[in-house]
C-alpha cells in the first residue's frame, strides 16, 4: 500500500472515529429546538438500575412509570377485581359490556363498536392521541425519558429521577411528587379554553367566545411557556392576541369589587386557576403559586401549547399503575462502571505500547471504531441502554478483542524472528491464526445469542449485549486492525522497530 492509500485510509479511519465518538457521547437540540438527539452515552438515564453524575448534574438513577389507559380500555386484573364484587345480573351486564382482547378488555360498544375489535375510527383516534403524548413528553428535552405502545392500545411511560428532580428517599408515593402531577397533567385531552366566575361549577367560559361563530382558541391564545425569576420562583406564562387581551381585560372589570377565579382548563380537567382581584388588561399572563414548581409549571406549560396547536383528541386517558424504579445496583453504580471501564482501557493501551511499541496505535484505531460502533449501535436498538449488563457485555468483548490482536502480533513476532520480512511475518501469522480467532468469536457469540434465546431472566441483555459485540470485535481484530497496521507501517523505514520486533540472534560455535 502506497503512501498516499495509506494516508488516506488513516485519515478515514480517524475522522469516522471522531463523527462516531461525536454522536456517541454527545446530546444536542436540532430543527427548530423542538427535537433533541439523544447520545449513546446519555442512555446511561434509561436504566433504573444505575445512578451517579450525568454532565455536572446529580442524577439519582431510578425513576417513576406509569401506564396510560384510553376510555373504555382496562386491564385484566381491573376486569377481574371489579367482576369479584359483582353478582346476578350486574355481573351478566358487566361481563356483556367487555370482550378479551390479549391482556386488555375493550368496551364492546365504544371501543369495539358492537364487535369484538376495535374500530377503524378507534384505532385513528388512539394513534392521534400517542402521537399527541408524544409531542408532549419530547418538548422535555429531557434524556431517559421513554414512551411506547403496551398490549396494542395502552401507552406506557417512563421518567427518570433526573428529570422529575426527586432523589430516593423522598416522597415516592402515587398520590404525590412531581412525577404525578407530570403523569395526570399530560394525559388531558380536549380544547384549552379560559373560565371565569366565584367557583370552577358556575364559571362561565369566555374563551374562545362562545357566542362567535367559529371561534378558535387560537384567535386569543398564542401560546405557553415556562418562565423563572431570580429568585427561583417558577411561572407558567401565557401570551394573549389583541383579541384575548381585550376579551379578558372586558371581563375583569370590576373585578377588585368581587372575588373571582380564571380557570385554564383542557377538555374537562383544570391546569391552573388564577385568583383575580384586579382588572387584567396585559398581553402575557405569569402565573405562579399552588403547586407550580419548576417541572409542573413546565408540564402546565407543555400541556398548554400542546392542545393549542394538536387537534382535539377523541380519546381521554386514565392513568394507572404508577411505579417506583430505585437504583438497584447503589447511586453510584454509573460512576464505579465508568472508572472500571477507564482503568480497564488504560490498563490495555499501556500494555500494548509498551509491548508492541507504535504498533499500538493500530489497535488503539481498531478498538476505538469496534468500542464506538457498537455503542450507536446500542443506542439505535430500542430494547437496549447503557446499564451495568451492556457495560459488562462491552468490557468482555474488549478483552476478546484484545486478546486476539495480541495472538495475531505474537504469531507475527515469531516468524519475524526467524528472519522473514515484516510484510510477510503479517501475512503469515494472521493466516495461521485466523481460524483459532475465528473460532474464539463464534463460539463466544453463538453461546451469548443461545442464553439470549433461551430468555434467562436478568441475563438476556448481557448476552445479547455480548454477542452482538464479539460479531463487532471479530471484524475489527481481523479486517480493520490488519488494514490500520498496514497503513501505519507504510510511513516508517525500520518496520520491525515499529512493532518491537526483533531478530533471533544465532551464534556461532
């Protein structure tokens, strides 16, 4: 291989190692803001079982889930709990009103529109609602936040601790903490509209108009968002058109006379109530008190824009089953893996520089491509994070690897010895050891994806983990450390220096 080739093929080699580490460990916002990519590396956020410091921030690992349930859909277990305190023709009528559908039951009539599936027009309005869920939950810009479709036609969400704010040993309950008031606030649905009266029953709606012919919330609202003063004080603030200033400051007035509340609701449900004890006549509104701290004035704010610009949703959510996740392996776990994996790399590069010499950084250049190629590839494969099993999983791989690099060097070493060429030494000893090699990875991998099949509980994403990452190692010992160590040798006149090869000495009798 020429000079040029070779420069070329390094060069290659070192830019896809800096685009890889670049996506691997680094999160950024793109487009208009709304959308964050997530790096592999943050990943670390989705796995309740590690905690420790993620960029400067306390990260406690754990978190809370919590299960969403559209109208006229329950669980098994709900099915059955509410069928044990039924009997005679109530029970008849319940067991009639819901059909099996897998682990759900489904309203015969609302759901299922008198059959047994749901309907065309269900299934379109529950994707309307995920994708709506979605919308809200991604406007976090938050890591290790997770939202997917369970059993079809329930949505299943996951919040870390770092993002709810809530360290183990805090208040955990269902019925209270951020993470609840996250939970129940983002599953309203329905049209945002403005109150106002003595009390939320007999307050009258005065936005949108509804004595104007189609009148949109959107003619008076313009949007919502978080807004935090020096002092930490959180407000949700909201921005009025001309046209919603004027209808409140109207209905404000006088206000100072007579106690009143404006009530922001969604739908049914009330997001905020502003107690008013003068005329507003402002174009933006900053609300703050009750429970608006800085994450639920966030979600409120959220929730808000949302259903402002989101079409009306035909489905409401109940929210069930909410979970606590603690950190099972210790709130330091994240940062003992990262320490055991730094001590295990420098460990590594020490012994190959200082056996091998500059051949070193052939293995350094075909471990950095194997190590950051498989972390994407973690990342693009939903069912995996970084956690204590996957970080295992890599720390093995890394030793496969570095162990069959040293048996391919070695088989080198000694036909260098024995006064071959260097580029004939490479050939040879990679040709004599490539089925050893070879086989070392199959065998690895095939009994990895064997425990994976076989579902041991615990173990499967270690092992899969695992055997994903010898398939990675095998190409990078065998095809990218061999083509790195033939670019680098090509710059150097004093090849077997280069790797610390030496000649045998024969003396003479």
């Amino acid at each position: 291989m020429g000079k040029i080739k070779s420069a070329i093929v390094l060069a290659l080699m070192a830019a896809l190692i800096v685009v890889l580490c670049f996506f691997s460990t680094v999160s950024f916002p793109y487009g208009d803001g709304f959308s964050y990519f997530n790096s592999a590396v943050s990943m670390t956020a989705k796995d309740p079982t590690l905690g420790g410091s993620v960029g400067g921030g306390d990260y406690y690992g754990g978190g809370y889930s919590a299960v969403y349930y559209p109208e006229g859909v329950i669980s098994s277990a709900e099915y059955e709990n509410d069928k044990a305190v039924l009997e005679g023709e109530d029970l008849a009528e319940y067991e009639g009103k819901y059909v099996a559908y897998g682990a759900l039951y489904l309203d015969k009539e609302e759901v299922c529109g008198g059959g047994t599936a749901p309907t065309e027009a269900f299934k379109a309005s529950f994707d309307s609602a995920v994708a709506s869920l979605k919308a809200r939950y991604s406007a976090f810009h938050a890591e290790g936040i997770r939202l997917d479709v369970a059993d079809e036609y329930t949505v299943r969400v996951f919040l870390p601790q770092a993002l709810v704010g809530q360290a183990p040993g805090d208040d955990m309950t269902a019925n209270g903490g951020t993470f609840s008031d996250i939970f129940n606030a983002l599953s309203y649905t329905g049209e945002f509209t403005v109150s106002y009266g003595s009390d939320e029953a007999s307050a009258t709606q005065i936005l949108p108009e509804p004595n104007k012919r189609d009148a949109k919330i959107q003619d008076y609202v313009k949007r919502a968002y978080l807004r935090t003063d020096a002092a930490g004080t959180a407000y949700v603030a909201i921005s009025f058109t001309q046209a919603g200033r004027a209808v409140i400051a109207e209905k404000t007035t006088g206000s100072d006379q007579t106690a009143a509340t404006m009530y922001f609701k969604v739908g049914d449900d009330q997001v905020i109530a502003l107690s008013v004890n003068a005329q507003i006549d402002q174009s933006t509104l900053y609300i703050s008190g009750g429970n608006l701290t800085g994450k639920t004035a966030e979600t409120r704010a959220i929730l808000i824009n949302d259903a402002l610009k989101a079409p009306v949703s035909e489905i409401s959510f109940t929210v069930d089953d909410i979970y606590t996740h603690e950190a099972s392996f210790g709130n330091d776990a994240l940062l003992f893996l990262y320490i055991a994996f730094g001590v295990c790399f420098v460990g590594m590069m020490i012994f190959f520089f200082a056996r091998y010499g500059k051949l070193g950084f052939a293995h350094l250049f075909s471990f950095l491509l194997f190590f950051f190629s498989m972390l994407l590839c973690i990342w693009a494969i939903p069912f995996l994070n970084i956690g204590v099993g996957t970080v295992v999983a890599m720390l093995l791989a890394s030793v496969i690897l570095s162990v069959s690099n040293v048996i391919s060097y070695e088989s080198a070493r000694k036909d260098y010895a024995l006064g071959k060429t260097i580029v004939s030494s490479v050939k040879a000893g990679y040709k004599r050891t490539f089925w050893h090699v070879f086989d070392l990875h199959i065998v690895v991998a095939a009994l990895s994806f064997i425990m994976y099949g076989i579902g041991i509980a615990g173990l499967s994403t270690f092992a899969f983990v695992l055997g994903l990452a010898t398939a990675f190692s095998a190409v990078a010992t065998m095809a990218i450390n061999r083509l790195a160590w033939a670019a680098m040798m090509t710059f150097t006149e004093r090849k077997g220096a280069f790797c610390r090869f030496r000649r045998e000495e024969v003396e003479d009798d």
